[in-house]
C-alpha cells in the first residue's frame, strides 16, 4: 500500500501483521516493576502541552527534579571507564542505559557494556566493519547501527541478527535505530538514502532461538536477509535521529535527517504525518514532547515546533558549535555541541540548559568533556528513603562516557531565570528581556508561564483576524477576538 503526504510514502513489501495491532502487554524495558528500580526519563516529556508536569505513570512522583532539574556538573558520578583512561579509540557516538548496565557505541567500530553502579566493563561488541553511529537496547536486546544494524543478545554477547545485510559480505548502512518500547517487536533503522525500514525483531529472535535448540555443533548462525514489515520513503538524505512517541491517540515516529528536513510518520497507518522545514544545515537529532517536536542541527540552533499546526514556536540560537543531541525533561531542555573540526580551537564543546517555559538560556556547562560531545541520555531510579533520582549521561570525542547527577532548581536559581520574550519562526535571535507580569511577585514562575501564553495566543489572534474577516460571521468572529484580546491585555500579556 502506498500513502502520500509530502512526498512521503510507504511501502509494505510482503506480508506481515498490522503495525498498529502489534502492542504487546508484557512490561517495557526500562519500564518500573516490581524487581527494578530504574526507568527512562523519555516518558517526562511526553506533557500534553508540552510543559508542566507530566501525566505518564513514570514521572507522576512529587519530584521537582522530574520537572526542572539541572546538571550538577561539579564533578562526574562515574566515568567509562572508572580510571579516566580511554578504552574506546575513536569518538563515543551514542549512549543507551537497560537492565543495569550501560551500553556504548564508537566510531572504532565496537560497542561495549558496562556495569551501571561500579563502572566494571563487561564486554564488546565486535563485528562491524564501519563507524558505530546509532544503538539502542530492549529488553536483553542491543542493536548496534553501523555497516547495517546488528541485533546481540547482551546476556552472552551473541550476535542474534543483521537487518538490512543479505549475508556477512553484502550489507547496507543504517545511521540510527528505535526499538518502540509499548508495540513491543518494532525496530526502526535508518537507512543511509533517506528511507526508514521497519522491522520485526521478534522475529529474528524466533529463528535464532529454533536454531540454538537444534544444537548445531558451531553454534547458530545470525540470522540474515530478514525484510522489513514497512519502508517509510520520504527523505532524500539519510536520517541522522530517530524518535518514538504517542500523538493524537497513536504511536508516532519523528525523524532528523541530513536533507535538512524532520517528519512526523504515524506507526499504525505508516505514512508521512508532517514534514518540518526550516534549519539550513543537516539535522543531528529530534525528541517529541507533548504536543512538540524538537530538532538539533548543524546550523548551530535547535527548533521547537508545533506537531499540530508545523509551524516552528521557538528557536534557540545561542550554540556555540554545531548541536549534535538534545533532551527534553519537564520544563527543561539540555543541548550538547561538537565542533565539526575537532581541532578548532575557539569551538564549544558545551553542555546548555534552557527553560522553556520563559525560552532562555538559563546554564552553560563547558568543562564536562575536553572535546565534542554527541550524545544525552537520562535514567532515573528510585531509591529506597530518598525517592526519584536522576543521572544524565554524555558521551565524548574524548573516547569517554560520563554519568553526572541531576538535581531539583533551587528557589534562589528560580528567581534569577530572566523572562524574555516568546521566539518565534521570525525571530532569530532572543531580544531584550521583559518585566515579569505585574502582581506576580509571590507566583512568579506561574507568572512567566502566563506572560508565554499571552504572548503565543496572541499572534495567533494576529493571525486569525484576517481571515475571519472573510467568513459569513465575520463581525461576530471580530468582537469574539478582540474580547480575547481584551482578557489576555487584563492578564498582564503584551498590547
């Protein structure tokens, strides 16, 4: 079946199941249970406006750190490895946290596990011919993209299967992969031209686990030449971030691609839901939260959009270097930037923080790592007598992994937040702040939020003016914007 929205369209070779019937109730990875203490931060930034508190079960606890916590970036938590001497040769590329362990990806061509609380290194992961760029881990899963995506079972360091590889000598190369933590079995791997091939990694498991029982002397083989269930054809460059998300009611997927372009697809209908246009260099990453998408590029910005409009809401210019990931947790966003020529001297290799409630710059961490950073990532756990605790991890140009404690705002940081004014699509750089809404001294976070409201409701009106006046109830339409307007002018918004 082919389904077209901007030029995008899928295609399902073969015969497989419905994507949207594939949920499985089995309990997510990295998901709270009875027996684990740790969960993904993902899910915080899954707010139904995109900023508040969160409803997912994960981040419902009365924990400020879930909703506006920053780096405490005095000194590491830990370091991979633990003496501070390099294992890895090359760049850390990409970092993903399940099961206790953390998992890391090189240019050098491996990935490597390592205990989460000592730091111990399990094991590597050898067997790519090519630069590691992408991974992520289900369950005891890790997939590994590079010359194509490689499946290994963490528990023994087997290689289960290779996804777009016909055999070990004639394979394709992905830059990024997803595995969908509620439709359990779904991986989405980027492949190089553009297209994104979805697959049903279950099924690998399936054939390797029949071949372990036949107890072949040598071992099973990895399994190759699996189709994908779907082909997500839209892009015309190769897709750099991939992430997977819930809006309107179903499984999206978002991806950042080196042709300069986001998209939104549905997982379920698998089709082009929304193209996003507007960075001028190759996108790096995007993350979904709420009702926002949020892509990093090597233009050196990152931009918020609007899922349900495509506009783009803000744009947050103040990077020193090319953005290579992004997070969003509760209220705040986290960047990290490498230079595209490691040399460079007067280049940022910064970690910065942004409220986006008030759309500032609020931190600017420089001295985490003494080179480019790629990769964020975030886990929190719950620990017994002390509650939900947070830990962010960064992964360097330095061959380094590093795992720093994240912590609640205190109320004197809170009030030196400056408020400025919302930047939109137009506005390129953060003009001069303004006052905060009269009145609002003893509330006055809640009163940035509603100085923000006013402000974005208000050049919706500017926008809906015009073309109401050309409807049949144009002068009822007319009073009932500028009574609005009148209300937000009470509230304490702009004129």
């Amino acid at each position: 079946k082919t389904a077209d929205a901007g030029g995008a369209r899928c295609r399902s070779p073969g015969r497989s199941p419905a994507m949207g019937n594939r949920v499985s109730t089995r309990p997510r990875a990295g998901s709270l249970s009875a027996n684990s203490t740790s969960f993904s931060v993902d899910a915080l930034s899954s707010r139904p406006n995109g900023s508040g508190r969160s409803t997912t079960a994960e981040s419902s606890r009365d924990d400020q750190s879930c909703l506006n916590p920053t780096i405490d970036a005095s000194a590491p938590v830990m370091t991979f490895p633990d003496d501070g001497e390099a294992m890895h040769t090359r760049t850390i590329k990409s970092v993903s946290v399940a099961n206790g362990h953390v998992f890391l990806g090189s240019w050098d061509h491996t990935a490597s596990m390592w205990e989460l609380e000592t730091g111990d290194f399990v094991r590597s992961f050898h067997g790519h011919k090519q630069d590691i760029i992408g991974i992520c881990t289900q369950g005891e899963w890790l997939f590994t993209c590079g010359d194509c995506v490689r499946m290994w079972d963490t528990r023994t360091g087997e290689q289960i299967a290779a996804f777009g590889s016909k055999d070990e000598h004639v394979t394709s190369t992905f830059y990024a992969a997803v595995a969908d933590p509620v439709a359990v079995g779904l991986l989405a791997g980027a492949f190089c031209r553009g297209a994104l091939h979805i697959y049903d990694f279950n099924a690998a498991a399936d054939r390797y686990k029949a071949a372990q029982r036949q107890h072949q002397a040598d071992g099973p083989k990895p399994v190759y030449g699996l189709k994908p269930v779907a082909v997500l054809d839209g892009h015309s460059a190769g897709v750099m971030g991939l992430h997977v998300g819930e809006f309107d009611g179903e499984r999206v997927l978002a991806s950042a691609s080196i042709d300069k372009t986001a998209r939104l697809w549905s997982m379920r209908r698998t089709l082009c839901l929304r193209t996003f246009t507007g960075h001028t260099e190759a996108l790096r990453d995007c993350k979904l939260a709420g009702v926002h998408l949020f892509t990093a590029a090597l233009d050196h910005t990152v931009r918020q959009w609007d899922l349900h409009s495509g506009a783009c809401k803000q744009v947050f210019n103040q990077h020193g270097s090319p953005v290579r990931s992004l997070l969003v947790i509760g209220d705040v966003m986290f960047t990290a930037e490498a230079p595209v020529n490691a040399h460079s001297t007067n280049a940022s290799h910064a970690v910065r923080e942004f409220d986006l409630v008030t759309g500032t710059l609020r931190t600017v961490h420089t001295d985490m790592h003494s080179a480019g950073i790629f990769c964020l990532h975030a886990m929190a756990e719950v620990v017994p007598g002390r509650g939900t605790e947070m830990s962010l991890f960064t992964a360097s140009q330095d061959c380094l992994a590093k795992r720093w404690r994240l912590r609640a705002l205190t109320d004197a940081e809170m009030d030196g937040i400056d408020v400025k004014p919302y930047a939109s699509d137009d506005a390129q750089s953060t003009t001069d702040a303004k006052s905060p809404v009269p009145g609002a001294k003893g509330n006055e976070r809640t009163a940035r939020r509603s100085q923000q409201l006013a402000s974005q409701t208000t050049a919706n009106l500017d926008e809906l003016l015009p073309v109401l006046k050309e409807t049949r109830d144009a002068e009822k339409a007319v009073r009932l914007v500028e009574d609005t307007r009148a209300r937000i002018e009470e509230l304490g918004g702009p004129d």
